[in-house]
C-alpha cells in the first residue's frame, strides 16, 4: 500500500484511465460512470468501481463523476502537479535504457541527472546527461533529491545506496541483483527483472 493509501495496483492502473478520459470528447462526456470506464477498457466493473471510490469517492448517482473533477483527482493521485525529481546513479545498459523511457512523467516523477564513475560529463540522451560521482553530494543537496535509482552492479550497489541515504534521499528503488540495507525511515523497492523473467517462465510450464 502506497503512503496516500492507494494501492500498488491501483497505481498501475491510473495512467490507463487518465488516456481514456482525456482522449473522450467533452461534450458528451461531461460525466462518465465506473461502468461506462469498465466497459471502454474491458475490465471488471467492480475493480473499476474500488479504484476510482480510492481516488475520488462514489461518484453522483445516477451521474458517475464530473469527468474533469475526476481527471485531476487520478492526476494528483500520481503527483502530476508536484513532480518528483529523482536521481540515476549507473549508466550501464539498463541505466541508458532506463534514461531514455519517457514514461516516468506520467507518474509525475522526472530523471534530473545521472551518475556514473565517469571524470568527466558525457551526454548519452539529449534530455538527461550524465556526471561524474564526485558531482553526487552537491547536486541532490542542491536539488533536494528525494528519490534515487539504482542501476550499478551488485558489488558497488550497498556503497551507492549509503551515499543516497548520506546525501538525504528517502526512497531508492534499487535494480541491482542483491540484498541493500537501509536505515528506518528509507523506503527500499527491489526490481530484480531475471527473478520476474523466472517467474512468468515458470507459469507456462
């Protein structure tokens, strides 16, 4: 469960909402309903019905929701109007690819810079470009980072973490293939896509 109370699944499901209202015309969809939503994306109604009552309580009977009302209720959900800025330390493969996912704005949280043992600035994509480690300290003090993104090997994972903690962020999601340890008040997510990969293998077998 989120801090806002909303639920991880839920969360995932906002952005497809958000497409749908936003791409209805106004004009005949001044209101919409959890049903007409459920119908349009081909999912449960009653799923539907939870997540919006999360987010922007039951609606108006016999009316459903004020669509706008709705539209910036989902979008503060994801913290569109306070976007979060967040902080990439390793740009290996997946840190590049990662750098170059437009998606994360949706969320409401944007990449402001990337770190590598790099000595010098170099520029991978024309949006973010990456500095060196030694620029670290500064610039999330400078920025008030919160979040950090972990993209380093196992081996210099734990040592990158303790420098986001030192430097004051609060939340790290961490892609390195190993256990970290964060003092109480860090939340830590751990992204490990070969376990994800074994997973879903292991279910059409």
């Amino acid at each position: 469960m989120c801090k806002n109370g909303i639920s991880k699944a839920t969360l995932s499901r906002i952005p497809i909402y958000l497409e749908l209202l936003k791409e209805l015309p106004g004009e005949r969809y001044e209101y919409i309903s959890a049903t007409t939503i459920a119908r349009k994306l081909s999912l449960g109604e009653v799923q539907v019905r939870k997540d919006l009552a999360s987010i922007s309580g039951t609606g108006k009977p016999k009316l459903g929701y004020l669509t706008s009302e709705l539209v910036e209720n989902l979008e503060n959900s994801l913290g569109c109007n306070n976007c979060t800025l967040a902080v990439l330390v390793g740009a290996g493969k997946l840190g590049k690819a990662l750098l170059n996912y437009d998606e994360f704005d949706k969320f409401g949280i944007k990449i402001a810079a990337a770190f590598d043992s790099n000595d010098k600035e170099i520029s991978i994509t024309g949006k973010i470009k990456v500095k060196p480690i030694n620029e670290f300290d500064n610039f999330c003090r400078d920025n008030n980072i919160q979040l950090g993104i972990i993209t380093v090997g196992a081996g210099s994972a734990q040592a990158v973490c303790d420098k986001m903690v030192e430097c004051g962020i609060t939340a790290i999601l961490n892609f390195a293939p190993c256990k970290l340890n964060v003092p109480d008040g860090v939340i830590l997510e751990n992204e490990n896509l070969a376990l994800s990969l074994a997973y879903l293998n292991n279910q059409i077998k």
